[in-house]
C-alpha cells in the first residue's frame, strides 16, 4: 500500500468523529519539504500542507491535551496547541481556530504545516 499513513489518518478520524462528524473547512496546497526559502533543486510536490479552520479546527484544539501557550509568531494573543506535529491556534476573543500539518507523500509522515 503506498499510502498507509494518510489512510491511517483518515480511518482513525472516520471512527473517531464517526457518531459525531464534522465538516471541514480550511484549505490546502502543494509544495516541497521547505516551507520558506527552499532549495533551487528541492522537489515542489513533495507535501500536501493542510490548514483546517471553523469549528472542526476549535473541537481538534480543545481535544489536544497539551497546555496552550502564548504563539509568539502572531504577536496578537492567541494561543497555540501542538500534537506532536500538529499544530492548532485559538483565538478566543474573535472565536476563530485554526490547525496545521503537512503529509509528505513519499515518506508517509506528518509533519509540520506552516513557520513561525
């Protein structure tokens, strides 16, 4: 199989949210392994870099067990949440949420999905 971990991720999420499913919203694009300032010679199609927003992103937020702290990068309050690779952002007072990962396709790995 060449895509275990995608599939992996996609079963897990259908059982998880299975008795309670939720639409996404968000986007995503296509790009190499570097997210900013990449290689003249590094692949553009490496990664599917993922955002999902809405209230799909505040229920993966709240469902993350880390402490949330301060996002430094956004200098605008809000507070951030990682899951090993995953990263969400709340911001309470605008009542906006929004998460972050990237799957590398040839490696079948999560991994980060935007910089700082």
């Amino acid at each position: 199989m060449k895509y275990p971990t995608l599939l992996l991720l996609l079963a897990l999420s259908a059982a998880s949210l299975a008795a309670d499913s939720q639409n996404l919203t968000g986007s995503f694009s296509i790009g190499g392994a570097t997210l900013i300032d990449p290689p003249a010679d590094e692949p553009r199609n490496s990664h599917i870099y993922f955002e999902i927003t809405g209230k799909a992103a505040e229920r993966i937020y709240q469902m993350i067990k880390s402490e949330p702290m301060l996002d430094l990068c956004l200098d605008d309050g809000a507070m951030t949440k990682f899951a090993d690779k995953v990263q969400c952002q709340a911001h309470p007072d605008k009542g906006e949420y929004a998460c972050f990962f990237s799957l590398d396709v040839n490696a079948n790995t999560i991994g980060e999905g935007v910089a700082c």
